[in-house]
C-alpha cells in the first residue's frame, strides 16, 4: 500500500464492479465513489475491469426526417430509370440491340 493511500472496503469494489459492468466511465465510477479517477482506474486494472471510454460519449441528436418523393416512373420507351436519367438510347435503338437485329 501507498503512504497517504486509503483501502478499498469490500463495499466499494464491489460496487466499482457493478458499475464497470453497467457501462461507466472510470471518471464516473470515482465520482460515485468519491475517489480519484486515476485511483479507480488503477484498482479497476488490478481487478480485470474495462472501464467504458468517455469519448463519444454524448448522445446522438436526432435529425430531422425528412419524406423521399417517390422517383418518377420511367417513360415506356426506356428500359430503367438509369436510362432515363443518363441518357441510353431508347429500346431497340442502342447498337447492341441494332446489331443483333442484323442491322
């Protein structure tokens, strides 16, 4: 032991496990225990214990939803919609399709 140190009661490890186990960040875990963060982290390490890591930490804010039109039915005489928006020539009229025609 330390000089200036003081000893863990059984108390108190065992409620630094339950609060490791719940998710809390060694910072947190000494504020609820009232010691310092590096001596709950120390003695969380002699113990085996993962202490959650207090970055990201903060809670996602929600963006708003916003409502998708449905996309425009593509024209009869266009296979996809890709090939209404970019341009591929209509059915029947590509190379490909003039070719295996024997044109």
């Amino acid at each position: 032991m330390r000089p200036g140190s003081v000893e863990w009661t059984l108390d108190e490890e065992a409620k630094l496990r339950r609060l490791a186990g719940e998710g809390k960040t060694a910072r947190e875990a000494g504020e609820a225990l009232g010691r310092a963060t590096e001596g709950v982290r120390a003695k969380g390490e002699r113990m085996g214990l993962m202490f959650a890591s207090g970055r990201g930490r903060t809670p996602p804010i929600a963006a708003p939803v916003k409502e998708i039109e449905p996309a425009p039915v593509p024209h009869p005489r266009y296979s996809s919609r890709t090939a209404l928006i970019f341009g591929d020539p209509p059915i029947g009229r590509s190379a490909l399709d003039q070719k295996r025609a024997g044109q």
